[in-house]
C-alpha cells in the first residue's frame, strides 16, 4: 500500500492518505527550541531538553499515539459542521475529505480539502528563535459566502519535567495559570517551583512560561483552561468550545492548560485569507509582545520561511547523487542525511518513542553519528567530536553518557564495572573521517582535556583508547567485554571477551599507525603494528569456528557464537567486523559472507544473529527477554546494515550489497508502507526479522545509529566517494547492471562534480580517471588538483586502476 510519494526537487516526503499505518513524523527547530509534529499535526515541543524542558504534552503510546498536537479547528458558523485542518483529530470520513500533509526540511505543511473550504497550515520555527509559526489560509473553492470560525489548540505541560508532569498530580495541577494579556495574545504561566527545576536540569534555566498570539485577524474568543475548551466529556474529536461554536473566554486557574485563540474569517468565493499564529517560550509581556511586533506579519513569516529552507538545503546540498535506482537518490539527495543531521541535533532524546528521559550524548552512538554530517556540517562536527574526545577519562575509557552539564576535567571517575569496551574504538572510525573531510591534519594535534584530569593532544587520545583495552584483556588474550560492548545486551562478565571489540581494536592499530607515519611517529605505528600482530594471533587461536568466527568468550570460558549450540549460533557483528577490521584471511572472509548469506539474510534485512535466544542465561545474553525476532535477539538491527553493505563492497561484491542495501532502505518499502509501518523516508532502529510473527515491521524511528551507517555505506562505499587525508578516492561498488552516475560533492569548500560511467556493466574497479581533462593513474585525485568547479570522469572496466585506502 503506498500513502506518499517523494518530491526530491522540494525536498519534502508528501503524505497523500492520512490514514497511515502509524504517525510519521518529522522535527521542526533547533536543540534550543526542538519541536516534532506529525502528519496529522500530533506531537509535542520542547526547549533544550525533551524530557526536561517539555512545555507542550503528548501522551505517549497512546492511541493513536500522536495526539495531542498543534490544531486547527474550523467550523462552518452557517452549518454547524466542523473538522480540522488536518485529518486528525476530527477524523472526517476520508471520502469527503482530503488531505496531504508535505514533510519537508524542518517544516510540515498540511493542505486539505472539506466542505468547499481549502486550508494550507504551515509550521516551522524560524531560525535561531524560540517561537513557532503555525499559519493557516483558507481558501473558499466553493460558489456561495462562507463564514468559518477557526480555533487553534495545543496542550501545555503543567511542569517542564515531562514524567513529573504526567504524574505528580497532586502537586502539578495546582501551579499552573492561564489569562488573556492583551487583544490578541494568551499567556500560560507554570508557578512551579524554579529552584528545585534548575537544580534538576541546569540547561533550563529560564522560567516557565508560554505565550500565543495571533496576527492578521482579531482574536473573537479565547480559552486556557483545557476543562474549558474540551469540556470534562468531551474529546480532541469532539471538543466541547467547537461543538457549541464559541471559546468560553476561561483563564486556567489549576488543573490543566491549552492555547486557544478564536477567530471569525469570511470568504467570498474563490477568496483565500491568512493568518498567523505564533507560539513560543517566555512572558506574553516580554518574550512574546517582541516576538510579535518584529516577526509578527506574513511578509516577516515568509522571510523566514525562506532562510529556513535555504538553511537546510544548503546542509544536505553537501552530496548530491542521480543513480538509476531512485529509492538511492531519495536517501543520497534528502532524508539519508537530513536523518543523519536530526540525530546528531537530538542524539537519542526526542521522538514519538523516546519520551526524552535520554538526555545528554549516549557514548558510542554520538561518536558514530559524526559519520553522517562530517560532509554537511564540519564546525558542528569538530565540535562534537572534541566534545566528546573531552569526555574520555586520562585512563582511556569513556564516560558513558555525557550530559549537558558535563565540565571537561572535572568528572569523578566511574567505577571500573561502568565502561562499556567500545565506546572508544569508534573514534577510529570517526575522526580519520572528520580529518580527511576536513583536510585539518593538525587536529591530531589539538590539545583536548581529559573528562578527569589532565589533558592530551588528540593523537594522545587515540593512543589512551587503544592502551584502555590493552590493557584490559581477558584470558586468551581478547578484549574484555566490560558492562557491555556495541552489543548492550551481552554481559560476559567483566573478563568476558569481545571478538567484536577485538576488531575494532584491530582497525584502531591499524589507524594509529597510519596516523603516526603521517605525523612521523615511525616507533609509534612499529608499536602498533606489533600490537596488532599479537592480538591477530590470538584471534586466529580461539575464534575460528570453521565457517564463521565466534561471537564472544563468557568469563567462565563459554563460547557464543559457534555451530555446537542451538541459540545464537552465528553472530552477524563479529562476521562483518573480520572483512571491516582486515584481520580475516581472504578464505576466511568469503566463508564468513557466505555464512552471512545463508543464516542472517532476510528480505528485510540482516538478522543481528540466528537462532533467538529462549533459553539463554539472562544475566548473560540479556536479550532473551526480547521476543524472539526483534531487536537484539535475532532481530534485524539497522545500526549494523551499512557493516553488512561495506563489508560486501570490500569483496567487491556490489549486488550483493545492493541486495542488502535495498531490504532495509526505507524508501524501497515506499509503495508497500504497511510492511515497515513506519515511515518510509526515515530509518528505524529495528525491524522485526522472520523469526518473528510480524517480519518487516519497523521500530524507533528516527533517532538511531542506523541512520549514519545507511548513508555513509552508500555515499562512501556504494558510490564511493571516499574523502581521503591527501584526496578524494573514487572507489564505487555498484550494482553490476547500473550503467552509470553522477555525484555533485563538496569537499573542503569545492564543489566537484564525479560522472561515473559503466560501459562493461562491472561491480566494481575504475579502468580510467581524468580529473579536468589530466589522465590520472589511480583512483586517488590529488586534493592539489582539484578547485572549486572540478570536474573528474571515471570510467568503469575490468582492468582497474590500484586503490589506496587511507581509512575505513
Ligand atoms: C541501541 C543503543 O543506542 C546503541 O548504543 C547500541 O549499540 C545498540 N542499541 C545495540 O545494543
């Protein structure tokens, strides 16, 4: 079933059937004042912190699981009938109404058709502002008068803190205060007390307070009192205010508060009117009466509109593909990386699922995310990334999350049984990609401090994330699996050991050493290059299971991952990890694919591992309390698809990862959406696999470290436009069958455009290069040769040109 289609020249996903098989949502603002909407105008808003600075309520997991939201309710005041201006919450019967809602780059846009009345709504936050707009336009399509009466509606939250404010009752229903401050604008104060939430929650410092107001027509009735305007028996569908026809003019005072403004428009025929309606944080007074008179006209409102959309389109104006495979093109041009850019805004704190409480920078997945917007957003990126290196302790292990309060050098030290084993290898993947976009070499030599004490160049860091498992190491010589490692369901025991973590720090030793030749630190890479020899043996010692390597060692010795059990016999990480990490044998990494192949692929994807678990020890494969099929037991995880993808493309293997690529890609499901469910322009953490009773159904959309691996495999691997210290390689692994296509990338501040053509329709191997007309001899351009307008047209064939890989 097909509910949409993308419009990639607007860059917007457009919902043609309302009735989707869940919300699909998208995010408006910024981390300073973040809101996400649906395609049915439920949703919620937030300033700086979803769970912390929530002033506008959803109830979460509810049914359906979007309400309440940002309304409109129009009423036709000669007929009585009512509806809103987007589908939900009224609900008209979909044969008379109709509806398309445009999610684009931080703005959504709901048109709809009922009753001979057209309304477009339009919502976004201008940027660098803590309001939002929400205007709508009527338009008459009908042949006789009419008068409509529109009532807007949102819920506010009686205490920034969402949990509390859902059910610490007894206290939060008597604080909050509604009134009406001036013709045409509403306040809604919280009294809560200040000192106890700032002490809570440090980035909210503000006090709490919201305002509404209304431009370009006079306000004719108001209500805060949410008991008010929906009445104690009435519903969002059936509110009370509408259902009568007039606002009760009611100033919250206790239990509950809403934003509504009422206002009476008349429409001759044909006619069209707009108003503006212009929500934010702070004193009516204050706050609110400046926002409204600087931005508080339309001319004003599409200006911002305008420098919003140019904005972000200039962000993912970073890499721009034309594939013959339009799912690819509508992942490269617009949702891949504008996922990739809400998840390093929000990390894993905001959505229809995570209700907020996330707070802060989960370790390991903000590393990774740097992967994705490196291209789009290098300063944030750099930011980030120092960011996080600041909160990797002096011993090399990191702090698990980083909150907003995090001060570099001054965090106390976690207990030994606190450190996750990977949370540092990822910076091998994620600052030689930083470095390389960026051409900054001397970031290896920037001082960052310690999170504890002390401080290190980058390049320092490095070598302190390598020492940290080094020297944690268990008995036959592996990593120690610590709390967890990528996996946070696999609790081996603190001297467990992790194959996994052993190939990352394999890829780590190999990165250092390739970075300490660049910094002509020749000891430094003979050092770990010796390191990495030693740990290769012990690998090879243990691991090998005969057709794939084993999933992890147990402190008691016990062997995961091997043939000889019936539960998690083969592990999907450790598989792709050996052809990532280069310490397989070449034999080893086809019988590990291969193996891959046989027991993990499904149409939907790549199972994490085969069979479930439903025996298992729990204190060991925690896991085994999901159903079998999903997330960590047997489920298809997306965080890992890209592995799977460029582990393929590492053996040149280029439909095979089109293959895989194509089974979990969002946009591949587009015109059977009711198989994922969820949305078909963004990624979601986990797919029910066919162990399931529900395979291909998707969860968590949104925030996930599936959303940079998805795009980076494709962008970096698949296409192959692979930034590089010294230049851009051009390594493409594409689907045999694909004749040709075109990249526009920028790179270092040059727009250059790539044109790859596959005359003898190969997977992979560049015959010929020439970069503005200059033949080259391999597939590495020389950054030296390229400037702003370059032009480089590779051509495909069986004779390839040598590659030099400088990073994964
Ligand atoms: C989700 C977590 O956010 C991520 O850090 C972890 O690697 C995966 N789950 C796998 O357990």
């Amino acid at each position: 079933m097909q509910y949409g289609y993308f419009d990639d020249e607007a860059k917007e996903y457009v919902v043609t059937r309302p009735d989707t098989p869940s919300s699909w949502s998208n995010y408006l603002g910024s981390t300073e004042y973040g809101a996400v909407i649906t395609n049915n105008a439920g949703g919620y808003g937030f300033y700086k912190s979803g769970a912390q600075g929530r002033f506008m309520r959803l109830r979460f997991n509810s049914v359906p699981m979007d309400q309440p939201g940002r309304y409109f309710y129009l009423r036709d005041m000669q007929s009585g009938d009512y509806w809103s201006a987007s589908w939900q919450p009224v609900g008209k019967p979909l044969d008379s109404y109709k509806s398309e809602c445009r999610h684009g780059t931080a703005y959504t846009k709901i048109t709809s058709e009922y009753s001979g009345i057209e309304s477009e709504t339009k919502y976004y936050v201008p940027l660098g502002q803590t309001f939002e707009y929400w205007r709508l336009k009527l338009t008459n399509k009908s042949s006789s008068p009419r008068k409509i009466r529109a009532f807007t509606y949102c819920e506010f939250t009686n205490q920034w803190n969402t949990t509390q404010d859902q059910v610490n009752l007894q206290y939060s229903i008597f604080i909050v205060k509604g009134q009406k401050t001036s013709p045409n604008m509403i306040q809604v104060i919280s009294h809560e007390n200040l000192y106890e939430q700032h002490k809570k929650n440090p980035a909210v410092t503000d006090y709490m307070s919201e305002w509404m107001a209304l431009a370009g027509s006079p306000v004719t009735g108001f209500d805060t009192s949410r008991q008010s305007f929906i009445g104690t028996y009435g519903s969002y569908k059936e509110p009370a205010a509408v259902v009568e026809g007039c606002c009760y003019n009611s100033e919250a005072f206790g239990d509950n508060a809403c934003g509504t403004l009422q206002t009476d428009i008349e429409l001759a025929p044909g006619e069209s009117k707009e108003i503006l309606v212009m929500l934010g944080i702070g004193a009516a007074e204050e706050e609110g009466k400046k926002a409204l008179a600087e931005f508080g006209t339309i001319e004003r409102a599409d200006l911002e509109f305008d420098k919003l959309v140019k904005n972000w389109h200039e962000k993912l104006g970073s890499f721009k593909a034309v594939t013959p495979d339009e799912d690819i093109n509508h992942t490269v041009n617009v949702w891949g990386l504008y996922n990739c850019l809400i998840t390093f805004a929000w990390s894993r704190a905001a959505s229809l699922v995570y209700n907020g409480e996330r707070d802060g920078l989960g370790y390991r997945d903000s590393v990774q995310d740097i992967l994705g917007v490196s291209a789009a957003i290098p300063e944030q990126a750099e930011e980030r990334l120092v960011r996080l290196l600041s909160g990797q302790f002096s011993n090399g292990g990191a702090l698990p999350v980083i909150g907003k309060d995090f001060v570099p050098g001054k965090q106390k030290m976690i207990d030994a049984g606190e450190f996750r084993s990977d949370d540092c290898q990822w910076f091998f993947n994620a600052v030689p990609c930083f470095v390389a976009e960026t051409g900054k070499l001397d970031f290896y030599n920037r001082i960052v401090p310690y999170a504890d004490q002390g401080e290190a160049t980058v390049y320092g860091h490095l070598k302190q994330a390598l020492l940290f498992n080094l020297e944690r190491m268990g008995a036959d010589g592996l990593p120690c699996g610590l709390l967890a490692d990528w996996n946070d369901c696999l609790k081996l025991g603190y001297h467990g050991e992790s194959l996994f973590v052993a190939f990352q720090l394999r890829l780590g030793l190999t990165t250092y050493a390739d970075i300490s030749e660049r910094l002509n630190k020749s000891e430094e890479a003979a050092w770990a290059l010796s390191e990495r020899e030693k740990l290769d043996a012990n690998i090879q010692k243990k691991c090998w299971d005969g057709k794939w390597f084993v999933w992890a060692i147990a402190e008691d010795g016990t062997v995961y991952g091997t043939h000889s059990i019936d539960e998690g016999q083969i592990y999907f990480n450790t598989q792709v990890w050996s052809v990532l990490s280069g310490a397989a044998t070449p034999e080893q990494q086809k019988l590990c694919l291969e193996s891959v192949k046989e027991k993990l692929a499904t149409p939907y994807g790549l199972m994490l591992c085969a069979p479930p678990f439903v025996h298992a020890d729990r204190e060991i494969m925690s896991s085994v309390v999901f159903l079998p099929g999903i997330k960590e037991n047997a489920g298809i995880f997306n965080h890992t698809q890209g592995w799977g993808v460029i582990a393929e493309i590492m053996n040149g293997n280029g439909d095979r990862a089109y293959e895989y690529c194509k089974a979990a890609l969002p946009a591949a499901y587009n015109d059977r959406a009711e198989v994922r469910q969820s949305e078909p322009y963004v990624i979601g953490q986990t797919t029910y696999s066919t162990y399931s009773k529900r395979p291909g159904n998707t969860r968590v959309s949104w925030l996930s470290g599936a959303a940079t691996w998805n795009y980076y495999s494709i962008t970096q691997y698949m296409l192959g436009i692979r930034p590089q210290y010294d230049g851009l390689l051009v390594d493409p692994c594409i689907k045999h069958d694909w004749d040709s296509f075109s990249v526009e990338r920028r790179w270092r501040n040059m727009n250059i455009s790539i044109e790859v053509k596959n005359p003898s329709r190969v997977c992979r191997g560049i015959e010929s290069l020439e970069v503005d007309g200059k033949k080259l001899d391999s597939v590495l351009v020389p950054v030296d040769l390229l400037h702003d307008g370059s032009r480089i047209i590779a051509v495909m064939g069986k004779n390839a040109l040598p590659v030099r890989n400088q990073r994964m």
